[in-house]
C-alpha cells in the first residue's frame, strides 16, 4: 500500500470559507466547482489611459493583459457565470477610453457566461453595454460576495478592495506578491488587474479584518503557496 | 605672448609668472578656438578657463560692457564646485577692479534672481547641467544664448562617463546652434584618449548634417613632481578575504597623527562606517577624525567641510563625494583604503593631497585581502607608467535624449528634422539611428505605442509651422520638475526604536540617517550593521523606516552585502592582476603571505594563463561547487552567476546559490559536477559558451530585479512616471503604479518599445555589466581550463569566504515562497 503525502500544492490551492470550499487560482481567481462559478476582483480595467489622461502616458495595455488572463481562465474553467466582485472599471468612462478590440475580446470571452458585476467604489454604476447583472452584493449558499470587506460581518464573507500582498524573506531576499488572505471565515481576494498595485496585508487597513491568525496565499508563476502570517513580513 | 594690462600688473604684484597654458588659452581664445586642456590638478586648470573671458572683459569700455549679455558659461559636475570657483574669481576681479558680473545659479537660487539672470543676465554665470538644461528649455534661451562666446566645462573627463555627460553633450549642441561662433573649453584631469573629449567639444557635424570630424585644440600640461605612493606592508598578515582592512587600522592611525590633513578614501558608505568606528576606537591622542559620505544628512557634511578648510580636522574618512573638485584645506596625504578599482581613479585621489605642481601628492594604498594587493600593485605599476583606464566613450542614452527632446519642445518647439541634426552633432549621439530618434520623439509625444489609444493625450503636437511644442501648460512644468539624469534608489530612513513586539509596532526614536531600500531588504531582524558610526540592530522596516536598535559595546557588526565595492574592478588592471597571477617572477614584488598563497595554489591547482579562464569544480561540506575566475567585476560576475545557475538548473545540476566578488565567482549545489563533467553530462566549455546571452538572458531579464531598477530609472528620466520627492510620496503602494508592473506589461506586449531599448543599452554597461560579460565570454573561448579537485584550492578559499557576507542573489521567486510555506507546514507537523 502506498501513503500519499498530502500534495502542497493542492492543498494551497484550497481555499474554505466556512464550509464552502474554493480553489484559489494563482492567476488570481477563485473557482467554486459545485456552481461553476468564477470570481474575480478589482480588474480596474483602463488604469494606464486614466493615468495617461492626466499626463502619465503609461503602457495602454493593462486592459488587454488583464482580459487575456481571463480568457485564460475561462478558456480552463469553463465558467457557468463570472462574479466580478467589484472595481471591474477604473473609473466612470473606462468604456469610453478601451480600444474597440480589447472591448470586443471581454465581449466574446464572456459569450455564454453568466455575468455578475458587483458595484465598487471605482465604478458604482456599470454601463449596460457590459451585460448581464448588477447587484452590490451577492450570495452564494452561505457566502456573502461584496467589494469592501464589512467592518463586522455577521456571517461568512469574500471581498476585494484591499489588493492584499504579502512578503516573505529568506536567505537575504524578499519576495512580494500579490495574494488571497483567510482565515476561514472571510477572503480578501487579490486584485486581477495588470496595474492593480498590492497593499501589505500586515498594513493597519488589514488588522480590524483579521483579528486572529490568517493565511496568505501569494499567487507564483506555478502554483499558489500557502503562508503562515508569522511568516510575512511588513513592506 | 604676454598678458595684456591690468593682468599682467595683477601677476607681477604678486611675484607669479603666468603658465604656459593660461597664456595658450588667451591665444586660443583670440582666435575663437574651443580647446581641451589637460592639466594635473594643482596646474591652475581653472583660472586658465577664465583668464580669456576676463582678459576679453576688460578690454571693453564700460559703455558696451554694460550692453554685454552673458559672455560665459561656467558648468560644473558639483552644485558646490560652481559655488567654490565663483568664491576664488571674486578676489582677482576685486583686486584688478574689473567691472565683471559673476553669478552662480544652483537649485538654491532663489526664484526671483533666477527671473533676473535670464532678463539681464551676468556676464559670467557658473552653474550644474541640469541648471544649463533648465535653462535652455526656457522660452527665451534664444535671446539669452545668443551672444554667448564662451562655455567652460570643468572636470569634464568625470562628467563625460555618465549620464549627465550625453544630458551636457546635448545641451552643448544646442548651445553651439544658438551661438554660432562659440568657443567650448574642456578642464579635464589626464585621460587615455583625449581625442574623445575634444570631439565631445564641437559639433561633429554641419547644420546640413554633413560630418566634419572636427576636434577642439589641445593643450596639455605636463605632470608636475611625481607623486610618492607607498602600498602599506601591515604587520599582520593580510586576509585572504573581505573588505575592512582591520589588520591595518593601527598603522593608517599612525599615519593620521603623523600628517596635517589626511583624507582616507574607501570606496562604499559602510567601508566608511566601519572604518570610522575603528579608527575612533583607538584614537587615544583623540584625533580629531570626521566621516563624509553621501547618506549623511547634508547639514553634517556641510560642518566637516567647513572643519576641512578651517583646518581644524586631522584626518576625514570618506567616499567618492570627496573625488572631484574642490580643495577642501590642505591636505598633505591621502589614503586608499580596498582596492582602487581602476589606475585613473586612483590618480583623481591621489591628486586631493597637495594641490601645487611642484610638490609632490602623497599617498598611502591599503588593501584589504591578497587579492587587492595584487590590484594595488598593478595599479601602482599603471600610475608610474602614467598608464590611464579612464572608460570608452559613451553611447548616448534614449532616455536622456526624451527628456532633452521635451525640454527643447519647451523652448520654442522644433522641427524633427532639425533637432535630429542637432543631437547627431554631439559625440554621444553621432551614431543615434533616425528610426531611434523618431521613436524617442513618439514616446515624448503620444507614448510611441504600438496602440495608439493616446493621441488626444499627447503632451506635444506640431503647430502651423510644423514645430511641435507642448500640448499645455501643465507639460512644461511636468519637465521643470524632472529634469535630470541622477535617479536615487529609493532611501529608508534609519531610527533608533524598540523592538518590535508581536501585534506592537515598533516605537520611533531619533533619525540617524538614510540607507538605500535594497539594502535594507538583505536583511532579516537581527542583523547587525554600522550606521552613522555605531553598531546597530536591525528590528523591522516600518513604512519607509528602518527600526534599529543600539547593540551593547563590544558587538561586532556582519559586514553589510555591498561592502566589496561599488565600483567594479577595470578592465585594464584585470589584465594586469591576470599577468601578475601567471608569473611567479612578478610575485617576488608581494608579500610572502601572498606568494606562498599563490605557489601553493600552483602546486594544489594551477595558475591559469593571463588569456585563460580556471574553472575549478571540488566537493565540500556535502556540497558541489564550481569556482570560475574572470577577474571581470563584480557586476558582470553576478550576471554571470545568474545565468550560470539558470543552465546547471536545467541540465538538471541542482545549483542552490552563488557568491562572487571582483576577481571570481562560486557556485555550489548539490549534484557532482566534477562526475558530471568526466562521464560528459557536462561540457564545462559549453556552460561558459557566448550563447548564454541568447535565450537565458531573455529569461532571466523577464525577472530581474537589477533589470527592473534599470528599466525604472529610464522610466523617470524619460519623463514617463513622476520622480519621488521626499514628503511628496504617496502613502499606500495600492495608489502608485509599480514600474515592475509597467515593465511586465510593456514587455509582453511591445518588446521592441523605445524604453525597453533604453533599459537594455543601460544593461549593457550598468548593473549588469553584459558588454563585459560579452567580451569576456569571447576572450576566453577555447581557452577554459577545466580543474576537477579533490577539495577546494588556495585561491578558492578567497572566493568561498563571501559565503555568508555577500548575499546569496538567488532570483528564484518560487523557490523561497516554497521554503516560507513548507515552514509552516514544519511547525504544524512538529
């Protein structure tokens, strides 16, 4: 008889919230297989034309970055709906500024999928050209899905907002990345846009959220690595 | 030829006899020459400069004097040297009562002079190239210029090997257009090749673009006494590694109390830091003994300048800040303490003791390890022969161009074709293809992307005439408040606290002073480190803080990971230490120490040819490792580590790290490479083989951090993300755009971007040092000697001791994420 070790990888991967299991992508999604339902947060779609706008002619493709790695994920998933937890658009014209083809790929990537776009202080109204629905919070069994985390939840919670990063240093070198952040009751989700920046989940914004111990879990380029919060240090 | 009246008078009061070169330089003038003149230091270099624009001045009646524009332009690498220069001209206008306006214009001067020089300017106005720029982007820099007769340009071989250098070469070129009959003057210290500043001078090219290969004048004064050097023989043997120098602390003691001024030249801050503290240590007679180095808060450095000219100091410990220029008091001696990196360098040093021809500057060189005493030999041996390495001619930057084409949209607008013609007459921009200009001038105006989402955004548009100038007001601002090529790592205040407490901040006490944040990132609580000259604790980075704590007396501190050196070793004493090492003859010129070393490492190893490359592969302590010696710099041996470890990891030769210093490198891991190398899983030639540049370079610049800070600092000084200003940081790095994001994005979806071009060339010659690793790679081809070894060598030794100095530069992201979450996993099961 073989004894299998548990996989680290696999067991990174998971995610519960109460009693609700999800797989944390280390793209930067959450997968709930039962629904087939996709999540993601904070694309902040149109970020580099809103700095270019006021002067800072950043590269204009963070829109068609941020949407090919969603159709990555919806070309591996195969999603019944998409949950965009809010912040989906950097400010009230994103739609105005997109190029026609980036548009146009969001479009034809989501042909067929459920939309859900939660509201979030970047973008309270959502065009209709987006399709599908709007709604400032969702549920899903026990789950509540809203963009800011909630000062006190009275229940089981993912949220966004925040763009939670995380630090570790070992051997004289430290490495940030953007991550989930639980403890089993809530998730703040990392934000998916290409020029989303991370706040450190050891930042003050962080403590009210998460009293007790929590887990990071930073997204690599392989998979996603589940890190004790002693483990992590403050930028 | 004689001096005209009143100079000749003015001479002659004060028993001096004009130089030969002052009086060249009148003559030059004359006739409207740009000329380079060359001259020790102690040769008079600056009043040479201005004795024509005086003797020009004077000539005038005061009716056309008053009616003289700006007559001549002053620019220095150092805001204090324009200051210092203006101070000592003062006394001879004053004293020949010549109606001459000399003014100074830094980043001090206030802004209503700043209006007047520039709506009635001095006659002589001394100021930095950034300030030049400033200038020139201004709307009337046209009236301003040009009457313009003369630009000095001091210390111009120390200028022309930066950035600052291409920023001058252009603003020079621009200068040249708007006065036509201008005369350029180079002050330079000796160079190799002087005929690269004196086409850096004048334009390369007519206004039709038609090449000229014209050159300035050259005037060349001789050395005056020779300088007297001695390498310091220390009592105690010299270590076969590390940087301090502590076995010779007493003996550059004694060599302080024994001379009036000393100034002890090392060549990192913390070199400074921690031979400051052992100086103190011993300082018995209470020596009065001060630091300067560039994290000091400028207030403090300030003071120990005024000591240094007060005379009232015996010795100052300090950097590169103290390099060029200025004649801080009198020094009598000067000591270089490590390694002097380069034959030229070392002669700059040289010459801040005993600023007078006829005298002889005296020195003292200290290494620190046996290798260093190698370098200081052949450095010594360079300095006799006057042999110099002063660098090749740069290529002028892309980013540097982008500010200089908004600044120039600034003035007046332009039309492409004619600024084209005008970059292309400077030196460093002589080769600048249309194709890359035309994408600089795109990025300036819309971004230059391939997605040309930002027309309505763009910062400059053509007008009717066909001149593109700024799209708005708020643009010409946005330059004014970017100009510039010096782009500072981002710095970490040092304040003493408490350490921190699990769900307590640590508390703040007093500020010590500021240390870059990579530097603060090699470290982990509880590291000791030297600051502001004591041994302090690192505790945690609260925000832009680092917390540290006082340690007890006595604490000895782990020497911080840079401390071998900033600047990397010069190709021309590689070559040197490289011919030294392969013939014993040469050896009898080192201490025993040394040669016993080196004659033991023949007869355990061998000693490679001065052409060859060693590589030495031996087991140790349960691990593998692989001992290479280019002797390239510590820059170009880090690229090479990295790329090294990259290959071994996908021949599946598990490397776990790497170290290296100026002279070697070392790589260790787990699998046998010398078993790998004799059964022919591993070609040793193969792994050293250029085409490591090809794909493994991509890949690994894909993640570089080095890359990264390199593509940032092109990022600000092309004008595309806003400097930092101290206080005017955002809080919260959710609100700032990473430029390590921009970076992903820009390279994924426009490789061949006009920035991504800048970083590259950057990479060529900066923090990776790839053009040297390129032609180290094709030297040594067909030329690796491959030594598999029972144990480690002699000369090993000196490499494997940076193990745990230097930090392990591992970029692999996942491997320590593993290592973090496997951590925790530990705990759980225990």
């Amino acid at each position: 008889m073989t004894i299998h070790a548990p996989d680290p990888a696999t067991k990174a991967a998971t995610l519960i919230v109460g009693s609700t299991t999800f797989v944390a992508d280390a793209a930067g999604a959450l997968w709930h297989e039962d629904d087939r339902i996709l999540i993601v947060s904070d694309l902040h779609l149109e970020k580099g034309s809103a700095f270019a706008r006021r002067g800072s002619l950043l590269p204009p493709f963070d829109s068609r970055e941020t949407l090919a790695r969603l159709a990555g994920l919806v070309a591996r998933y195969a999603p019944r709906a998409l949950v965009s937890l809010g912040d989906t658009l950097h400010d009230r014209d994103a739609m105005g500024r997109i190029a026609q083809e980036d548009a146009a790929a969001l479009d034809a990537t989501l042909s067929g999928v459920e939309r859900i776009w939660i509201t979030g202080n970047h973008d309270p109204e959502i065009p209709p050209g987006l399709g599908g629905a709007v709604a400032a919070e969702i549920a899903i069994g026990a789950v509540v899905f809203r963009h800011e985390p909630s000062a006190s939840p009275d229940g089981l919670e993912v949220a966004g907002h925040l763009h939670p990063a995380a630090k570790v240093r070992m051997r004289g070198r430290a490495v940030r990345k953007r991550c989930f952040v639980s403890d089993g009751r809530r998730c703040v989700m990392p934000a998916f846009g290409a020029y989303a920046g991370g706040l450190n989940v050891l930042d003050a914004a962080f403590r009210p959220l998460f009293a007790g111990s929590f887990t990071a879990r930073l997204l690599g380029a392989e998979r996603v690595y589940a890190v004790d919060r002693r483990m992590l240090v403050a930028d | 030829m004689t001096l005209p009246e009143p100079f000749a008078a003015w001479f002659a009061a004060r028993g001096w006899t004009p130089r030969a070169h002052q009086l060249a330089l009148v003559d030059k003038a004359r006739d409207g020459r740009s000329v380079l003149l060359v001259a020790p230091t102690g040769a008079g270099k600056t009043l040479a400069g201005f004795l024509p624009t005086l003797v020009d001045l004077a000539a005038k009646a005061p009716a056309e004097l008053d009616l003289t524009g700006l007559h001549t332009l002053y620019i220095s690498p150092l805001k204090a040297l324009a200051v210092d220069v203006a101070r000592n001209l003062e006394s001879p206008v004053a004293e020949m009562h010549l109606p001459v306006r000399i003014e100074t214009r830094t980043g001090d001067t206030p802004a209503h002079k700043r209006t007047r020089q520039v709506a009635r300017p001095p006659h002589v106005l001394m100021t930095t190239p950034e300030q030049l720029a400033l200038l020139l982007a201004h709307k009337d820099a046209a009236k301003l210029f040009s009457g313009l007769k003369r630009v000095v340009l001091d210390e111009l071989h120390a200028l022309v090997t930066s950035k600052r250098g291409d920023l001058l070469a252009l603003d020079l070129a621009r200068l040249h257009r708007l006065a036509p009959g201008l005369a350029a003057v180079g002050l330079s210290a000796t160079v190799r090749e002087p005929d690269d500043l004196r086409r850096y001078l004048v334009p390369q090219t007519t206004p039709d673009g038609e090449a000229t290969g014209a050159m300035a004048d050259l005037v060349t004064v001789e050395g005056g006494a020779r300088p007297r050097i001695g390498i310091l023989e220390a009592a105690r043997r010299l270590p076969l590694a590390g940087h301090t120098a502590m076995q010779s602390i007493p003996e550059i003691y004694a060599a302080v109390a024994a001379h009036r001024m000393t100034l002890v030249f090392v060549n990192t801050r913390m070199q400074a830091e921690f031979l400051f503290q052992e100086l103190w240590r011993i300082n018995e007679g209470g020596l009065a003994i001060a630091l300067h180095h560039g994290s000091l808060d400028a207030g403090r450095r300030r003071k120990v300048e005024a000591a240094m000219v007060a005379g009232s100091l015996k010795a100052v410990v300090c950097t590169s800040t103290l390099d060029l220029g200025i004649d801080w008091g009198d020094v009598d001696l000067v000591v270089n303490v490590g390694a002097p990196k380069g034959a030229s360098r070392l002669m700059q040093r040289i010459g801040r003791s005993n600023h007078r021809l006829d005298e002889p500057s005296r020195a003292m060189l200290v290494p620190a390890n046996r290798f260093e005493i190698m370098e200081c030999r052949a450095a010594l041996d360079a300095v006799e022969e006057a042999a110099q390495d002063t660098p090749e001619p740069r290529k002028g930057a892309l980013d540097v161009l982008a500010q200089h084409v908004l600044g120039m949209a600034c003035a007046d607008g332009f039309r492409p074709e004619d600024l084209y013609a005008e970059v292309t007459s400077a030196t460093p921009y002589a080769d600048l293809p249309r194709g890359h200009f035309d994408a600089v001038v795109d990025f300036v105006a819309t971004g230059g992307y391939a997605l040309k989402t930002y027309e309505r955004f763009a910062k400059i548009r053509a007008g009717a005439d066909g001149k593109l100038r700024p799209a708005n007001p708020k643009v010409a601002q946005q330059y004014r408040m970017n100009v510039g090529t010096i782009v500072e790592a981002t710095m970490l205040k040092v304040r003493l606290g408490r350490a921190p407490k699990p769900g307590r901040p640590a508390m703040g006490g007093r500020v010590l002073g500021e240390v870059e944040e990579y530097f603060a990132e090699t470290m982990t609580p509880g590291d000791t480190f030297v600051f502001a000259g004591e041994v302090l604790r690192f505790e945690a980075i609260s925000g832009n803080e680092v917390i540290a704590t006082r340690t007890a007396p006595g604490t000895d501190p782990k020497i911080p990971s840079y401390a071998g050196g900033k600047f990397p070793l010069s190709t021309f004493l590689a070559a040197r230490v490289r011919a030294m090492l392969a013939d014993p003859d040469e050896w009898k010129r080192l201490p025993e120490e040394v040669s016993d070393w080196l004659g033991a490492q023949r007869r355990k190893s061998l000693l490679p040819g001065p052409s060859d490359l060693l590589v030495e592969t031996f087991p140790r302590g349960g691990r593998h490792y692989l001992v290479a010696y280019p002797f390239e710099g510590r820059l170009a041996h880090q690229t090479l580590g990295m790329l090294l470890t990259r290959r071994l990891e996908r021949a599946r030769l598990r490397p776990l790290g790497f170290v290296c210093n100026d002279y070697g490198l070392a790589v260790w891991g787990l699998a046998d490479l010398s078993a790998a190398a004799a059964q022919g899983r591993l070609s040793v030639p193969e792994l050293f083989s250029e085409d490591m540049l090809g794909d493994d370079l991509e890949e690994w610049l894909a993640e570089s951090a080095l890359m990264k800070r390199t593509f940032r600092s092109c990022a600000v000084i092309a004008g595309l993300i806003e400097r930092r200003f101290p206080g005017r940081e955002k809080t919260g790095k959710q609100v700032t755009i990473s430029t390590d994001l921009v970076y992903d994005v820009l390279r994924r979806h426009q490789p061949d971007h006009i920035l991504l071009e800048a970083a590259r060339q950057d990479a060529a010659t900066g923090l990776l040092d790839l053009k040297r690793l390129a032609g180290m790679l094709a030297r040594v081809r067909g030329r690796i000697v491959h030594e598999p070894l029972e144990r480690v060598s002699p000369l090993a030794v000196s490499v494997l001791l940076e193990i745990g100095r230097e930090a392990v530069y591992g970029e692999a992201a996942e491997r320590i994420m593993e290592e973090a979450e496997a951590a925790l996993m530990e705990e759980a099961a225990a």
